[in-house]
C-alpha cells in the first residue's frame, strides 16, 4: 500500500486541546560510546507538545534521529545538540523544547593498590540533555561506591588501646622488644574503629565538548581515597587499611572533599551531591548532601550559557 493511503492520526486535531510538557519514548535500548568504551544504554527521548490542538508527537522521527546520531557513536556534546535540534527540527510547530535521558554501566578495569593484580567495577551513570528557548544543557549523574572510617570511633579506639598500654605496662623501662609484640598481639589492638560501605551520587552540569563520566569517576575516587576495590591480595587489603586509616571520613567530610575537588573542574559548571554512610554502629544511614551554583528547583543543567549569570 502507498504511505499516502495510511492514515496519520498524529495530523489530526486532538479531541481534547492543551499542551504537553514532554512526549516521546522510554527505555529505548541503544549501543553507544563513552570515553572510548561501547556501552548498553537506556535512552528516553522526546518533545513538549506545545501546539494545544495537535493531536501527536512523531515519534518515529526522534527514534530515527536518535539511533543515527548517537547509535553506536562517541556521545558527545556536540553530537547530543545535534540530536536534540534534528527532534526539534522534525517537530517545527509543534515543540520548542527536546530532551533525553541516556542510562547505563560503565565498565572500568582498577588496578589494585600494591600488587600487579586488577579488575572490573561498574559504574551506573545518567546523562540528561536538553535543548529549549534558554540554551542547551547537559547533566551528568554517577555513583561512586567508597569505604569510610568513622573518625569518631576510631578517636575512641585509640583511647582504647591507649588505656590498654597503660593497664599492661606498668613498668615505665619496658623494652622495645615487649612493646613492639604487645603492639602486633590481639591485646595491642583492643578496639576497631567501624567503617561502611559508602555511596556518592553525583549531579554535575557540564560544559565543553567531551561528557567528563571518567574524569568525575576519577576525580571523585581521588578525593575520597578509599574507593571500592576490585582484585585484593594481603598487601593490598593492608594498603586498603592504611588509606582508611589516612582517610577518616564523616559523612560531612566525604561531601566537602568531594564538592573541593569538583569545583576545581574545567568542566564542571554547578554539582548536586548526596553522600550515604550506610552505617554499621547504626541500623539508620548519616546522609549529607551540598550544592554549588545549583539553582534550587531547577531541573535543567547549564552548558553553553553564562553559568555565572544564572546561578550567582
Ligand atoms: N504520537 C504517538 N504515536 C504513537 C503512540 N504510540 C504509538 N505510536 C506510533 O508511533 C508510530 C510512528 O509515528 P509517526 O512518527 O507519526 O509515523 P509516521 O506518520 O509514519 O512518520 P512521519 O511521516 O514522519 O510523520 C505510529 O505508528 C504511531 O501509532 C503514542 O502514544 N503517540
């Protein structure tokens, strides 16, 4: 049958007028490339329907505009602009605004920190761009799984094991020798300080060409210094121990160490951050959460218009 013999609903009046704030498809499964990698992504991709009289969106144009600009492809800025003005384009009357949401894991092999050893962790990350009337604006969103060494417990823990020396070593003159194999005895260590798995989400607005995914991984890995490992060894669990012990983290500490580092980023134009301690002392989680150029209520993410300006 000619296609100019099937009818097109989309083209219709709509029975019942009004405008829609976004119209398209969800969960669309998409292969895509980021910093270098071949990820699985998930994408929702749409318009707003701001025509109150059109019946629907064309959702065959966005879904053929996404898997020919983006399928397969390095995911850049430059190339999500392109995809969201081709969906703006195709919808010429009907939509002043695109956007989308792009879901997946990537892979990143970690070396260990002492042996030669390394291996595989995965890291769940969302990008949301948009194209509007305001500009064009790109968020990037990760977690990042750390460990982090209550100081508070381990102050008390050092207490501990200094009334422990105390009650043991009564005699002022004790020899090198006998401390030295007190200290490396069960008795030397009477306490441990607790430390729990501990999570960072990440929102950050980005500017430039490229999506910095690996860049904030690392720079937030960096600042925490007790990421999640991956291949462990002895030497390297007891490194692991030292860089807590070197890296006592409230849960206040993790989010201003983590807001430091990323308000030193080129690419960074304004964060939301929630660090979660899922506590071991504890049955409930010490949250903390900070912003930085982060407009409140606002939804969008600033790319190529003056951050400054917008945001104070
Ligand atoms: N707008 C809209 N389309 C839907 C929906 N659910 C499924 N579709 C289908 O999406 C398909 C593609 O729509 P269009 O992009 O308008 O397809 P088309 O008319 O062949 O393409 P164009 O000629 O480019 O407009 C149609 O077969 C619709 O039935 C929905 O809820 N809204």
């Amino acid at each position: 049958m000619n296609v100019q013999n099937l009818p097109d609903v989309a083209t219709q009046n709509a029975p019942c007028l009004g405008p829609l704030d976004w119209v398209g498809m969800s969960d669309i499964a998409l292969p895509l490339v980021l910093d270098g990698q071949r990820v699985q992504a998930r994408v929702d991709i749409g318009v707003s329907l701001d025509d109150s009289g059109a019946r629907g969106i064309h959702m065959s144009r966005l879904y053929l505009a996404l898997g020919e600009e983006l399928g397969g492809r390095p995911a850049t800025l430059p190339v999500l602009r392109q995809l969201l003005q081709r969906c703006l384009d195709s919808h010429e009357g009907l939509s002043q605004s695109a956007s989308l949401e792009l879901r997946g894991e990537l892979l990143l092999q970690r070396p260990a920190l002492v042996s030669a050893l390394s291996g595989y962790k995965a890291y769940p990350f969302e990008i949301a761009a948009r194209l509007d009337p305001w500009g064009f604006h790109v968020e990037l969103q990760a977690q990042v799984g750390y460990s982090s060494t209550c100081p508070c417990s381990a102050a008390l823990s050092r207490q501990a094991t200094q009334q422990a020396f105390a009650r043991h070593f009564t005699d002022p003159l004790a020899s090198f020798e006998d401390v030295h194999e007190w200290l490396g005895s069960q008795a030397g260590m009477p306490a441990t300080p607790h430390s729990q798995r501990s999570q960072a989400h990440l929102r950050v607005r980005v500017t430039g060409e490229e999506l910095p995914l690996v860049a904030l991984l690392d720079e937030a890995e960096a600042a925490l210094g007790t990421a999640l490992q991956t291949a462990v060894k002895r030497a390297d669990e007891q490194a692991f121990a030292i860089a807590n012990g070197r890296n006592l983290l409230f849960c206040e500490d993790a989010a201003r160490r983590l807001g430091h580092a990323l308000q030193r980023q080129p690419w960074a134009a304004a964060y939301r951050l929630r660090v979660v301690h899922a506590e071991s002392l504890h049955a409930h989680d010490a949250v903390a959460t900070a912003t930085w150029r982060w407009a409140p209520g606002s939804q969008t993410h600033v790319c190529d218009a003056p951050v400054k300006s917008l945001h104070g």
